[in-house]
C-alpha cells in the first residue's frame, strides 16, 4: 500500500486575519503542482477566510484544537461540530504544547480523536517524548503509552494521522535525526500494529514534526517510516512551499 505524503503546517498563535490572507495567497500558486497532501492550520478566527479563500485549490484547512462536546459551558472552546459546519477538513490533536500548557491527556486526546472521526474530521494525532525522557531511556515507552491510550477503540485508524514530534526538537532549531525519527515513528507503527493489525499499520501515515526546514525535509522524507511532517515556524513564510514540494527538490 502506498501512502501518500502529507505536509502540514500549524501556524500556532500567529498571523491575524489579514496576515493569514497574504499568506495564503502567497502560497496558493506556490504549493499548486505539489504532489503532498497540503494542510494549513491557523488559529480559529482565521478559519472562515482561510476556507473560503483556498476553496477550489489543492490546499486544505485545519484547526489546532476542538471540544468533543457539541454544545455547552465550555467557555473558550470550539466544538468539532462549528469546525466542520464552516468547511474545515482537519484538526490537530493533543499537540504537545496543548498537554504541556492546557492540561491534555491521553483521555482528552481519545475522546477527541474519537469525535472528530465521527464528523468526518481528519486528526492529526500528537505524540512525543521530552528530552529528559529521552534521556533516561524512556522515549519509547512514552510513545508508545500515549499512542495505546491516546488512539484506543478507533473504528478507522487509517482515517488518523498521526504526529510523532520529540518535544526537544520543536521549535529549538534542534532535529532528531533521520535514524532517531524513523526509529520513533516506526515505534508508533509497530503500536498500531499491535493494536489494529498490520494493515492499519501499513496504511497509516505518521508525520515526523520538530524543527523541519526547507534543508532537511528531503532527507527525513526518505525514511521509510516518515510520511509527512508537522511543521511549526517554518510555516509561516512563503518557504513553506519549498517544504510542501519537497520531493521537486530531491
Ligand atoms: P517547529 O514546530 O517546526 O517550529 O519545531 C513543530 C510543531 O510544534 O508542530
């Protein structure tokens, strides 16, 4: 089975609404003949324009975040059901930064994961060890937790990609190295494996994320376990193409 590459940037809490537009249409004719699947994710009040002004291109939308309840006293949150209802396709899920800052679980992250599915949502599921966890041995059995507990009783797995992105490596200039990120995102196909079987795992795409560039994405997408990347800061300038097209560079 041949999975198809999926880059996909997470613009974080960056860019307002006019910012957002000038990049978008920056990158639209950039980004047109990739062969990728192409994902931008900015912050919510972004999401209404960032759709309505790729509709028609080959570039998708996504959110950072969403509630898995419908409807409620949630203040601050957004539902899945708001997200889909203004054409957005994607959703990120448990980012690290969301665990670490706004107390998500591996709870949290099933019952979204599980939510978004439901309304057609595709997840971009967050995994990833910290550097003392690295460190002390553990990074696998990190991984390997959070992706039994966080990705349990899902009807379509393939349906999810996953986001295997080393906490020390994002957003630090710092990249895992290709073996280091192909062995981690190898660890998370194994576990899908275990857990759905080996066609789920065959079929499922895992992104590496953690300071990914225009000058290393080519070689970390050689690895055979990598299909894709979760890209932070390099995604907010028009160079992001040049991640997008990474195979015209190879
Ligand atoms: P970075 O962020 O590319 O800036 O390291 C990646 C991420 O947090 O998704």
């Amino acid at each position: 089975m041949s999975r198809r590459p999926i880059i996909a940037g997470n613009w974080k809490m960056n860019k307002g609404i006019k910012e957002a537009n000038e990049l978008i249409e920056s990158l639209k004719p950039l980004v047109k003949d990739a062969t990728a699947e192409c994902v931008f994710c900015p912050p919510f009040i972004d999401l209404p324009d960032a759709v309505r002004l790729t509709k028609d291109t080959n570039i998708e939308i996504g959110a950072q975040n969403m509630h898995w309840e419908e409807a409620g006293a949630f203040t601050g949150e957004i539902a899945g059901e708001m997200l889909k209802a203004i054409g957005v396709k994607f959703v990120i899920i448990g980012h690290s930064e969301r665990r670490e800052y706004f107390n998500e679980t591996d709870e949290t992250v099933n019952k979204k994961t599980i939510k978004a599915l439901k309304l057609g949502l595709k997840p971009i599921t967050c995994c990833g060890e910290t550097l003392e966890q690295r460190e002390s041995g553990k990074a696998k059995d990190i991984v390997v937790n959070q992706i039994k507990n966080g990705l349990k009783d899902i009807d379509d797995i393939t349906a999810v990609v996953i986001a295997y992105e080393p906490i020390w490596a994002i957003g630090t200039g710092k990249t895992a190295s290709n073996a280091e990120a192909n062995e981690a995102c190898g660890w998370v196909r194994e576990t899908i494996g275990e857990m759905y079987g080996p066609e789920a795992a065959e079929g499922v795409r895992i992104q590496y994320g953690g300071s990914v560039k225009p000058g290393n994405v080519v070689a970390l997408m050689e690895e055979p376990n990598i299909d894709g990347a979760l890209v932070g800061g390099a995604s907010l300038t028009a160079d992001f193409a040049k991640i997008v097209k990474f195979d015209a560079q190879a």
